[in-house]
C-alpha cells in the first residue's frame, strides 16, 4: 500500500462507506472531479453514496443523466480528453452494455489511436454480482466481457481498505479504469481503513494467507468465502495459500506463479461463468510458464454455464458458490 499522506490513524468502515468517502476526497481536493450517472444527483445514487454531493459540490459537478448508458460513458470520455476527471457510474453493471462500445471502441483505444496525444482519465463504477435475490437484471458479473480488451484497466476490490486504495488510484490513472464493486459485499464487509490520501499500485495482487498444499486465486465476494474455506481447512491439516486478485487486468502473474511454485496446485475461483472467464486466461497464464511446476491438473471452480442468475432462492443458491462449495473443491484438489 502506497500512502502518500502518512497517517496513523485509520477508522472502521464498510465497503460502500469506503466508496463514498474516496469519492467525496476527489470531489473536494480536486476541482476537475465530475461524478454522473443515473440519480446520483438529488436521490444520491441507488446506495446513497452521493448523498448529499449535489447539495455541496452543485448540479454542474454531481450530474444527474437521463437513463442512456452510452450517453454517460461518450459524455464521460469526451470531459476526459478535455482535461475533466470524471467517475461515471453504471448504476447497475447489469445495464452496462449499451456503453460497450464507449468504453471498447472510444474510451480503451483513445490513447493509441491519437499516439498519446490524448489520455482518457476515466473512471466507470458499477455495482456488480450476486446473493442480493437480484435475479436477471441485478446479478451479473460482467469481467469477462472487458477482459479482452487492451487499454482498460479492471479493479475488483474485495476490503474497505482496498476500496479506497484503489479507488484513488483509479481516479489518479491517465487511462480509463472499469471499477467493480460487488454489491452483496457493501455493508457486509467491514474493516480499518487509513485516513488521509493513498494508492494501492493497479496490477499487484494480495496474498490474505500464506499456505503449503495449494493456492486458491479469487476475488471479489468470493475472496471471502475462499478466506472462509481456507480456515475450515486449517483445521483438517490441509495449509491453503489465497491471493485476492484485487486487480483483474493487469494481472499479477508474478504473484500468482510464486505461490504455485510454491505449493504446486492451484485453484482458481470466481462468481463469473467457467467458459471464458478469468479463470480461464490464469490457468492459460500458469500453463505456458509454471506446467512443470504443477503436480495436479489446474481446476476453476465457478458459476454454471447458464444465461443468468433466477431470482428464486434455490435457483440462486444453485448459481452461485458458497465457502461449503469451496472447501469441498479445495479437498478434491489437495487429496490429487
């Protein structure tokens, strides 16, 4: 962690608390912010992350935009280029895809297109995930389908503290930064974070617990429930390594491949679909450069290939994982 305003101070605060204290810094130290999307204004986001923002920072900075996802993303991009440094807010990444061609085709190419002429300081938050009773429309995990794409970065932070490290870093970046924050984990999960300004470096993973038999790569929620699992493992003898991503894209596959190294299996988990998820493009990554190092085939535990999460509870149950789930594939994994 990179804190450019040494502190010893910090408080308790929860994810989403993290999310709008971050915010409210940049709108205040930094006259350049601009926040928009949809009912962030007088309502204060769906959330109530930018409650009260209007009232202080004025409807020319804390905009209010009609419901046109490519709207607030192309409106986004050009105040980027023009010197802005705006945070447009999906308010769900379920309704993310009429911006897909914003964010892949303006926003990721806006800096090779023009030969570094132009940056695109962007910064796109939306809510992601499941195990709210979402069903189709408030449930999606949308990762995969950015990770394809050079020029963007993807930060999916699973603790408070890390909310707001990378936040700011995000906020900081030349280029633009597709920011996930997983909903269920909001008021979930809490823990300290430090006062004043830091970073956290975009690309560096976090190994939450050191481990001999293998290592299990996650994030987001279900960092969390692997957390949660290795523990229950402890107990059996079985010495379980978690990284937390935290960084989708870039990946840290220096970490990553340390650890496999290490303990010689590896686990990968996540809420997102088994074919062509990030599970997949990691045990790619570990195939080409650490195969010799492995004594068991790589496994992904992840959602089913379904269209999508139902909204009745045992067809959400059966849709996502759970720290029971995950502690039952580790064994399988440990016993190879």
């Amino acid at each position: 962690m990179a804190v450019s305003s040494p502190t010893q101070t910090s408080q308790i605060m929860n994810n989403v608390d993290a999310v709008r204290a971050t915010l409210y810094d940049a709108m205040k130290n930094d006259p350049r912010t601009v926040i928009l999307g949809e009912d962030v204004g007088a309502r204060g986001n769906v959330f109530l992350i930018t409650k009260d923002f209007a009232k202080e920072f004025g409807p020319q900075r804390v905009i209010d935009t009609p419901i046109a996802e490519a709207s607030i993303v192309g409106i986004a991009v050009g105040m980027a280029m023009e010197g802005l440094r705006p945070i447009a807010e999906i308010q769900f990444a379920d309704f993310i895809y009429p911006a897909f061609n914003q964010i892949v085709g303006e926003a990721a190419k806006t800096r090779y297109r023009s030969n570094g002429e132009y940056t695109c300081p962007l910064v796109i938050r939306t809510p992601y995930g499941g195990g709210v009773r979402g069903a189709l429309s408030h449930s999606v995990s949308i990762e995969a389908l950015f990770y394809h794409v050079p020029g963007l970065k993807i930060l999916a932070p699973a603790f408070p503290a890390d909310v707001k490290g990378l936040l700011n870093a995000a906020i900081d970046d030349p280029d633009p930064v597709l920011f996930l924050e997983h909903k269920k984990t909001y008021r979930l999960i809490k823990g300290e974070v430090p006062d004043g300004h830091y970073t956290i470096p975009i690309g560096k993973a976090n190994v939450l617990k050191e481990g001999s038999a293998l290592s299990v790569v996650s994030y987001g929620l279900y960092v969390h429930w692997a957390l949660e699992a290795a523990q229950q493992l402890e107990q059996e003898g079985i010495s379980v390594e978690v990284i937390d991503l935290r960084s989708i894209r870039p990946m840290d596959k220096t970490t990553i491949l340390q650890s496999v190294e290490k303990t010689r299996k590896l686990l990968v988990v996540h809420e997102d679909n088994k074919f062509g998820g990030i599970g997949a493009e990691i045990s790619a990554m570990v195939a080409e450069e650490a195969l010799f190092s492995l004594d068991a085939p790589i496994r992904r535990h992840c959602a089913p290939d379904v269209p999508a999460m139902g909204y009745a509870e045992p067809l959400e149950h059966e849709y996502m994982s759970s720290p029971a789930k995950i502690a039952e594939a580790m064994r399988e994994l440990a016993r190879f």
